[in-house]
C-alpha cells in the first residue's frame, strides 16, 4: 500500500496546481548505477536497507547548503552499452521489466524517484523509450540520456566515444510530452549527460518543453580543476533549462564536498553520484 500511494503522489500534487517546474523548488540527488555490477556505480555496491540508507544519508548533507527541498532518486542504467553486438547488432542490454520494477518498488518504500538512464549503443533512442514506456509512463519515474553510449552504425561502444544529436533529444521530449498528456501526469525531468563539446554537436537546437525539466549534466571523472573547467565549458558551449554535475566516489581526485558542488555556477539542481 506504501508503494502504491508514494507512487500516486505526485499525480496527486500536479492535479491540485503544484508548479510546473520542479527543480526550481527540488534539488535531485541520485546513486547511479545497475543493481547487478558493482562497476557501473555506487547503486550496485549497496541492497535493500544499506542502499536506501548510503544515499538518505547522502542526500541529507545537502539540506545545509540549499533551500530546496532534497529529493532522492535511485538512477538506474536500464540499457546498458555493450562491446558484443549481439543478434540484434544493436550492441545495448535491456534491463529486465522485472528488475527494474523490483528497483521502483524499493525506491517508492523509501519516498525516492527512480531515473532511467539509457546507453542506446547502435539501438534508437525512441526504441529503446519505448521498451521503457510502461516505467516511463509511472508519475515517479524520470529519465537520462547518454551521449557518450549512442554510436553510428559499425562503432564499438567503449572502443569509441559516441555523440547525440538534438534530433534524438528532441524525440525523447517528444515522448514525454505525449506520455504526460496520455497518462495525465505531473512534469518529468529529462537529464543529458556531457563532458566533451562533440558529445552535443548541435546542443543550440534541442527544444524546451513545458512539461518537461531539461537537465545537462556535466559527466567525466577527474581533479576537482578539470571537473571546474569541463562544466564551464559544457555550459558555456550552450546551456539547458538546468544544470547537474556527476560525482565519481571512487575515481574522482578530491570527491567534491556538498558546499562545493553548491558553489559551482549555475548551481545544479541535479547531483549524480557514480
């Protein structure tokens, strides 16, 4: 019953005239990863309570530095790249529909969102939201995009470093768009991931959505001077509606405090923690 009401939630909210846009008043704080690889991130180094409680705890040291409200999410990576093309060639893994509905129902125990992150390696980003759509159409669950994951025809995902154009972000906005108006839903957040300027080639021509807040997200693990410079620069080449950084527990060299992620400019409104 807990679950079922923390997912109605915010339906309940947008249909009484909550705002349209949700990280002017939320600050999102996700643990990134794939529950079955401790590899990929933090999300699969925990289970159960041990997870839930790493990112409350996580999520509780911004409180001091925003006045925001803190909103966690588990950041779920549903189609992950792969080196083997596969018999479909597409060179991507889907998450199973059973997995990622184990992980939505813990997170809605735990009043979190859920974000589904997709590599599409040779796959279509619009197919890959389709596979997503039951999840995508739930009023608790966002969604990410991975440039550096999307790959031509004949590219190796890891071997090369893949790009997205607007068309593809524009698609994604389009789905939600429509799944929002359907389902009658309250507004998603969108969240593009970047840390190199060829990663968004044509970034000055992704629309805006109305129901939908645009995040781009500084990716790319390294010294806190080089993780500085690439988010000036990713946001100087052409910033989105908001701005998020990623935080890497393990590669990064002096992890960035929560004070000093909030000193960044433009502040984030999404921290992704890796």
């Amino acid at each position: 019953m807990l679950a079922m009401l923390s997912g109605l939630l915010a339906s309940v909210l947008w249909s009484a005239g909550a705002s349209p846009r949700l990280l002017d008043s939320q600050l999102l704080v996700t643990w990134y990863g794939n529950p079955h690889s401790c590899r990929m991130g933090i999300l699969g180094e925990f289970s159960a309570a041990d997870r839930a409680n790493g990112l409350r705890r996580q999520a509780a040291a911004y409180r001091t530095f925003t006045a925001k409200e803190v909103v966690a999410a588990y950041h779920l990576v549903a189609v992950v790249a792969q080196r083997a093309p596969g018999s479909d060639q597409t060179c991507r893994r889907r998450e199973s529909a059973e997995d990622i509905r184990s992980l939505l129902h813990e997170a809605r125990e735990n009043g979190f969102k859920l974000v589904l992150d997709v590599q599409p390696g040779r796959s279509t980003v619009l197919s890959e939201l389709e596979y997503l759509r039951p999840f995508l159409s739930e009023a608790d669950v966002y969604l990410a995009l991975a440039p550096e994951w999307a790959m031509a025809p004949g590219e190796v995902p890891g071997r090369e470093r893949g790009s997205m154009r607007a068309g593809d972000i524009n698609t994604a906005l389009d789905f939600l768009d429509h799944v929002i108006t359907e389902k009658k839903l309250p507004p998603k957040v969108l969240i593009v991931h970047q840390f190199t300027l060829e990663m968004l080639p044509d970034k000055k021509n992704i629309r805006r959505s109305p129901n939908v807040d645009l995040v781009l997200n500084m990716d790319g693990f390294g010294s806190q001077s080089l993780k500085r410079s690439t988010y000036r620069a990713i946001m100087g080449q052409q910033q989105l509606d908001f701005a998020g950084v990623k935080l890497f527990y393990r590669q990064d060299t002096g992890l960035f405090s929560p004070e000093q992620v909030m000193s960044l400019r433009p502040i984030p409104s999404v921290i992704v923690y890796q």
